[in-house]
C-alpha cells in the first residue's frame, strides 16, 4: 500500500485445479510495508522464485513477515505451502486457515497431516522454522499488518466438496472461492470495492435474468459466472474478477464469460489472470 493509498494485489495463479492456460493455480500477493500477505498457496507460490529477483526484488529483502489466508485444504490451493523453505527463508510466517468450526479439528493439526512422512521429508516447523498457525471463523479477526490494524472478516461456505472459507480486508475487497454463490455472500461483501469470485464454468446460457436464482448458477460445489455477477450485483459491488478458471477451458473463454456478465448486469466485470495486477483505490 503506497502514499497514495492503492493497494496493489498481484495475481500469482488464477486457475482452478490444475496449472493450465499459462496459468498457476490459486494465489494473490499483496504487501503491506514490509510484510507480504497471501490469498492461498497454489502453484502461484512458485512465480516468487523469480519475483522475488525481478519485479519484487526492490521490496524482497526487507519483507520480514508473510501472512498467508488459506481457504481451505484442497492440494489446488495449499502445494505451495511445501515450497516456502526456499522462498520465504528467514521471513516468519503466520497460516490463517479454518479449523475446529469447518472441520472439527485444529487447523494446525490438519496442516500437520501434509507435512508427514512419507508425503514431506519434514514437518511444518521445519519446512518453515518460525511459523505460526491461527484458526480462523467467522465473523473473523484484526490482524496487524505492516503497522496496519485490518479488520479480517470470515464466512464459512459449507456447500464446497469439503468446506470452504471467504476472507474479506478492511472494506476493499473480499476473496471468495471453492464455493457455490451463496446469498449468504451478498452480505458478506457488501461494502468492497472489489470482489474476486470464482467461477468455474460460464453459465451464460443458463441466464434468463437478473432475478434468476443463485442455484441457477451452481454446478456442484463450484460457482458459474453469472452465479459470481449476481452475488456482486446484489451486493452492490462494481467490479468483479471471475478466478479459479476450469482448466479445461481456454483464458478466451474466461474472458469472453466475463464480457457477457459485464453486458447483462452492469458491472465491471474481468477474468483474473496471472500477473496482471489488480489496483485498489482506498
Ligand atoms: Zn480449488
Ligand atoms: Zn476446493
């Protein structure tokens, strides 16, 4: 976040699943003075390698703590939790991912099971020494961010395949994914200037108006793009970036789903894709 009061988000993996397309699957970076925050840890983690020397290089040596936010298990959002020895030497991190109220268990303890032999040759705390894990639930937590007091909401999305929690920063922008859209969601968000949704499939052929339900656009545990428009629509909110794209289709046709949301529902609606930046004016 700079004088001016834009905050930069750098999307390191904007597809679903599988790493397709030219692109990582699920994560966001932003920073915040001299700390870096995470939206998931998918394959996108692995864009740091060379970030970190390249567009970063200027900020990388003075980043002292990463807050990572993991919305749920699923290995599409938490392999790159296995990469952070290399790239996050010496920095502290903190793992902010569901826990006791999703599943049961202490979200510590359900990191611990990946980082087992023989799946990794070393725990968490030596993949990454200083590491801290907090659970997080709704309605969410205040975190201290690079001299930042951020107000964190939580809403748990228990129609994903396994469940699922959205993260929303401060009034600017809400993350939502590995969800079905949910008119729990609207209120959620309401408020931000940014949503990023996903949306696994373009459900334009599905439309029929701006009254269609939200079942409407559900296929399964996932979101359609018309599913993701009207969450935003009805929340009020202007833009939306479609993620978490189906590997099996083409960048084309996110981009061509979202062109069809932004037509029918008046909004400014956009697909994520890698490492083009998303700037947020406070
Ligand atoms: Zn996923
Ligand atoms: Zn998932």
């Amino acid at each position: 976040m700079n004088e001016k009061n834009n905050l930069t988000i750098y999307p390191l993996g904007t597809e679903g699943w599988i790493p397709a397309n030219g692109q990582e699957t699920i994560c966001f970076a932003f920073f915040v003075g001299d700390e870096m925050v995470l939206l998931d840890a998918g394959t996108g983690v692995s864009r740091l390698i060379e970030l970190s020397r390249t567009i970063f290089r200027h900020t990388w040596p003075d980043i002292k703590r990463a807050h990572i936010f993991v919305s749920h298990y699923h290995f599409d959002h938490i392999v790159g939790l296995f990469w952070l020895r290399a790239i996050l030497k010496g920095k502290s991190v903190t793992v902010y991912a569901p826990g006791q109220t999703s599943y049961g268990r202490p979200a510590k303890e359900i990191l611990g099971d990946f980082f087992q032999k023989p799946f990794s040759p070393r725990p968490l705390e030596e993949i990454i020494p200083d590491v801290t894990v907090r659970e997080v639930e709704p309605p969410g937590l205040n975190v201290a961010i690079g001299g930042r007091k951020v107000k964190i909401g939580v809403k748990a999305n228990p129609a994903h395949s396994d469940p699922s929690v959205s993260f929303r920063f401060d009034d600017l922008f809400a993350f939502v994914t590995d969800t079905p859209p949910e008119d729990s969601t609207i209120e959620f968000i309401r408020g931000v200037k940014v949503l990023l949704h996903e949306a696994y499939f373009d459900s334009f052929e599905r439309y029929s108006g701006e009254d269609d339900t939200l079942e409407t656009h559900t296929g399964g545990p996932h979101a359609g793009s018309f599913g993701a428009g009207l969450v935003a629509k009805r929340a009020g909110i202007q833009r939306l970036y479609l993620m978490h794209h189906n590997p099996e289709s083409t960048m084309l046709e996110a981009l061509n789903a979202a062109k069809l949301v932004s037509e029918h529902l008046g909004i400014d609606c956009r697909a994520a894709a890698d490492l083009e930046e998303i700037v947020i004016t406070e």
